[in-house]
C-alpha cells in the first residue's frame, strides 16, 4: 500500500535519489513512487507541494473559524429545557426585578439571548404546556376548553393530550435521544381504564418520567386552605346541609306529628342526602390523596406526596438524569412546580427574599436552575447543550390569603393569569443558551412563541416536524443566530379557552407590532386590574365585554396597552383592523374539529380511572421512604 511518505535512498552510483511516495494524485496507482531525479518527478513534487500547501491552509482556515460557524460540527445537541409554573415576566432580575434575586437566570441571559417579546399559546397551565409539547395552538387538539374548566382537574379524568399528537419528545426518541420529564405533567394519565396510561408522559416520547401527573395545588399541603375548585365546594357543603337540615326537619315534624309525612318519604330523603354527600364527597373531600401523588414512570411512589422533599428529589433525579445520559444525546425538561401555590420552599431559603414566601420561592427555584448549570459544567456539556427557560404563562395576580400576595408579578404588563388577550397572561420570560453557537448577551424583541421550541429542537435532532398536520411555532436559530432581521410570526392568535380575545400583528416593513383586542374580562374592582371577585378572569358570558371595533394598541409605542387607539388617534386604524381581520379568517380555515379532551365529561372526577397505590379506594404509599437525600 502507498503512504505519502517522502524516501531518501542511495543509487547504485553512489549518488543519492529523492522519492515521493504520495497516493493522493494517483490514488489507484500499485506503485505510486517517484524519482525527484527526472524532470517528469520534478513536475510531479512541485504539483504535491502545492496541493499539499492548499489542504493544510483551507484545514487551518476551518480551524481559525469563529465559534458560531461551528454549528455543522455538532450534529445533535443535548436539550435541558427549563418551565416554570406561574412565573411572572416582572419576577426575573435580567426582565427588570431588582428586588427577588434570581442571579442564575440572569446568567443565563448574559451567555445566551433573551427574548423579551416571548409569548405562550395559552394563559393557563394544561393548554399552554400542550401548545409548548406539540407546536400547535391547543384548540388544534382539542385541549382548550369551551367550558370554565380551562384545565386537566383530577388525575382521575379521561381528558388529555391525545395519543395521536407528536410531541418534540417523540420525535427525538426516534432520533436516538434519551428523553426525560421531571416535575409537573398536567396533561392527563387514562382514558378508558386505571393503567392504560394514555396520556401518560411515558406514551408521548419520554423515556423517564418522575414527578406530579397533575399539578401543585394548596390542597396538597395539610397547612393550606383548600384551593381547588374552592367556590364550587362552599356551595355543595351548603346544599348538602340545606338537605340534611331539611330532611331531619321533616322527621321531627313526624315524630311531633306536626307534618303528615310516611316514615317511607323520611327513608327516601335520608338515602338522597347521603347519596349527595357521598357523590361529591368522595372526590373533593379527598383531592390529597387523589392528586397530589408522585410517579416514577408508571409507578405511584408517593401517595399522598410528602411535600417537605420534593424539591430535593426532582433536583436530585434531574442531575442523576444528566449524569446517566452524558455518553449519548439526551433531552431534559425540567418543569418545575416552583412558582405555583401552595409555594413549597425548603428552610434554607424561607424568610430570605423581600417579597415573602413568593420572593422565597422564585430564589430557590433559580438555585435549582444553578445547580442543573453546574451539574452540565461539570460533565462538560455546556458548549453541546442547549438550555432553554421560560415560563408557562402570566403571573397569577389574584392568589392572595388575607394580606399575603401568593401570586407573581408581570411588570408593567397590563393582566395575568388566566387573560387570553391582555399581555400579562401571555408574555413570559424567554432565554436560550448555546455557547458558541448563540451569540452571547443577544436581546431580540421581535415576537416569538413557546411554540417555536418544537420545530426548533426538531430541526437541530435532525427529526422533520410531522408534516399531516399544521405546525403553528416556527423554527427560531435563525433568528437567533442574526441570520434574519425578524421573526417568522406576521400573526399570534391569543385564545381564552376555545374564544378568541385578541390578535397580534407584527407588521415587518414599519416595526410596528399591533393587537387587536375583540374581548376584555371586566376587572373587579373597577379599574383593578384582575378579577379578585371571582380569583380567575372567565373567558365569555357575563365577566366579559365585547369590543366592535376592537380596542386597537401598537404595542411599540404602548407595550402596557393603556391607551386603546381609535380612528380618530390613529390614520391606519382601519386598515390595519381590516387586515388583522383577513387574518383570523384565513387561520379559521385551518381549524378542523376535534374531541375536547376538556368537556364537562372528560375532566369530572371517574373512580376507575384514579391512579392507586394499593386497593382502591385504600391508596397510600411512601415508597421512598427515608431514603437520604444529599444535600444538593
């Protein structure tokens, strides 16, 4: 075999010949040596060196590159993707806060680029996790709701995400990734029966799962009040002794001989009572049990869950998740429970924040996102991973108990949780972070999308985002590597349940990014900013006002939408109404009916679909024990 070796040897007359042994210009060639000694060989080195001059300028060239060409070199990175629950926009250091410390997220964004017009598909938990997990608007599978539960209520429900959506997670289990999700799920668990698991995170792509199937309530934490469905509950508590008194009333009058009634009616009154009791009971008088529960891939491992640990447990098995895959690509998506009521926070960070137990929680919870950075430094991950934060929606203004403010803050955006249309529902933190390939302490204010992250990290897997169906986010390297001017999004649609309450337009040759408002929840107090009457805004019938013409900002000049545009403020009104209006009827044609996974049937409580631990209804387990946990 020929090398590209270069030979010295002695000719017979004692006079020394130079050889080139080189398979590069002659590659099939058995005999690829050549005498320097006869002017052909001559030739033939001056032509090698030259080539040879070429290739090891063009491989230092390729070297000496810039980082961000580096990109093609890494053929798939790893994904750690980071949501937060209920975190307001105004609650983050690098957004404006300078009051709650979240040092590690600001890091973030002076390595990475930060998004300040980032926005979620939905206001609330379940459809705008299910818009992040699919890269489509959550009406388009039918997790929206046309009803005022807007989200998954019991882990005995047969509503969720259905099996037949690809989420970015499945896509890149096919792509060789290992995939994980640790925290929250609130996309449903059964359909039909107690272990069909159909829309269990383990059926949707993800390999590993360890954390809540439903979501962190206050319920869930003996010490809180109740706060799920609490209105709801009053008035059944109040029926139910309405009945009772009724009924004992009418046995006394029977006894007394007072009321001619037959002791057969009194019996037929009494079982009614019970039976009312019983019926709702049963499910609300023990949601501890029925929701708060923990699961490691398909198994129960905590019911009811032990709160005082599970903050060090999903931090723990996040690094141990990190750790085990970092031979292989993986994909990590850490959905916190941090900030949602009832605010678990450990002592080592009770009482130190300015904002009290909130300010508390959001800190811890930006340690833990400091601990996941150093556990990917310290495997030297960090230039091969991509990290992703954000939060799922809006802060939730109305959460209080008495003087306490349990809920975020969104800055100087008008709404919150829960308001499909108003800017404080919708716009969220957004940061990304890729050394070496994204330009470090980037600012974009163009408009981007939780949605976007699907075909994002599809793409850079090197999957193809399925193409039977309509894909709503867009693909944001570009944007983030500098490679375009603007976003991909002419048009962001901002739903309340399956009601539309206002339209984006981003108007790329002005600049301007307009938003058309067609419905307002009523604030209660008048001008108060929230509905604290009700704790939630509704998103149609009486709570809610419809505007014709709509209320028109340009949230360019006016990013807290205080001051509503008019024909008479404003000459491109109504051209710009008339094409947003174009607009919504061009995305309408793209709707196609659905089952809603969120009708009154699918999200009621359903005995035989409660995950148990044990014999229903017995269901109690703690199968970890006092098992230690390291200080992390």
């Amino acid at each position: 075999m020929c090398r590209g070796d270069l030979v010295i040897t002695a000719g017979a007359w004692g006079c020394h010949k130079v050889k080139i042994c080189t398979p590069f210009l002659f590659p099939q060639a058995k005999n690829c040596c050549f005498d320097l000694s006869t002017p052909n060989a001559k030739m033939i080195w001056q032509l090698t060196s030259y080539w040879t001059s070429l290739v090891t300028s063009m491989i230092f060239g390729l070297l000496l590159q810039p980082p961000l060409a580096q990109l093609s070199t890494i053929t798939q990175p790893n994904f750690v993707l980071l949501m937060a629950d209920d975190l307001g926009i105004g609650d983050v250091g690098c957004y404006g806060n300078d009051t709650i410390r979240t040092p590690n997220i600001d890091r973030l964004a002076k390595e990475g680029v930060k998004l300040t017009q980032h926005i979620a598909a939905a206001p609330l938990c379940t459809p705008s996790r299910a818009a992040f997990l699919t890269g489509r608007y959550p009406l388009r599978s039918g997790m929206d709701a046309i009803n005022n539960y807007r989200v998954i209520f019991w882990n005995g429900g047969s509503g969720g995400l259905p099996p037949n959506e690809t989420t970015f997670a499945k896509i890149l289990q096919q792509q060789g990734y290992s995939t994980g999700l640790i925290g929250k799920w609130h996309q449903g668990v059964n359909c039909e029966s107690r272990n069909d698991h159909c829309h269990h995170p383990l059926n949707h792509g993800f390999d590993y799962f360890y954390g809540m199937p439903f979501t962190l309530i206050s319920d869930c934490q003996t010490t809180e009040a109740p706060e799920m469905d609490r209105v709801f509950r009053r008035k059944l508590w109040l029926y139910t002794q309405m009945i009772c008194l009724f009924t004992l009333t009418a046995a006394l009058g029977r006894i007394t001989g007072l009321i001619p009634v037959r002791w057969k009616t009194l019996t037929c009154l009494a079982g009614f009572s019970l039976l009312f009791f019983v019926s709702w009971f049963s499910s609300y008088g023990f949601v501890r049990y029925w929701n708060c529960i923990m699961m490691r891939n398909h198994e129960i491992t905590e019911q009811p869950m032990v709160t005082e640990r599970t903050t060090s447990l999903i931090l723990r098995e996040s690094i141990a998740f990190i750790e085990r895959n970092k031979h292989k690509p993986f994909l990590l998506f850490l959905s916190f429970l941090h900030s949602h009521t009832p605010l678990l926070t450990t002592e080592k960070f009770l009482g130190k924040s300015s904002h009290g137990l909130y300010g508390d929680n959001v800190e811890e919870m930006d340690w833990m996102v400091g601990q996941v950075l150093d556990a990917i430094d310290k495997e030297g991950l960090k230039s091969t991973t991509l990290v992703y934060f954000a939060s799922d929606h809006g802060g939730w203004l109305e959460r209080q108990e008495d003087t306490r403010q349990l809920g975020g803050w969104n800055g100087i955006y008008r709404g919150g949780k829960a308001m499909g249309g108003w800017e404080g529902g919708i716009r969220v933190p957004g940061i990304l972070r890729w050394p070496g390939v994204l330009p470090a302490g980037t600012v974009i204010n163009e408009p981007t999308s939780l949605m976007d992250i699907y075909p994002t990290v599809t793409h850079l897997a090197g999957g193809v985002v399925p193409q039977d169906r309509v894909i709503d986010g867009r693909d944001l390297m570009p944007l983030l590597q500098g490679r375009v001017e603007h976003s991909e999004h002419e048009f962001l649609f901002h739903y309340c349940g399956i009601h539309l309450h206002a339209v984006r337009w981003h108007q790329k040759d002005s600049g301007a990014t307009w938003k058309a408002h067609y419905v307002t929840p009523k604030f209660h107090p008048l001008g108060a900013g929230a509905c604290y009457d009700r704790g939630f805004c509704p998103c149609f019938g009486e709570g809610v006002t419809q505007h014709e013409p709509p209320l028109l900002f340009d949230l360019s000049r006016d990013p807290s939408e205080a001051k509503p545009l008019s024909a008479d403020t404003e000459p491109l009104f109504d051209t710009v109404v008339e094409r947003i209006g174009r607009a919504i009827e061009e995305h309408r044609r793209t709707l196609t009916p659905v089952p809603e996974q969120l009708s009154l049937y699918n999200i009621i409580w359903k005995p035989w679909l409660q995950p148990c631990c044990g014999t229903f209804p017995f269901c109690w387990c703690d199968k970890e024990g006092d098992s230690e946990l390291a200080d992390l």
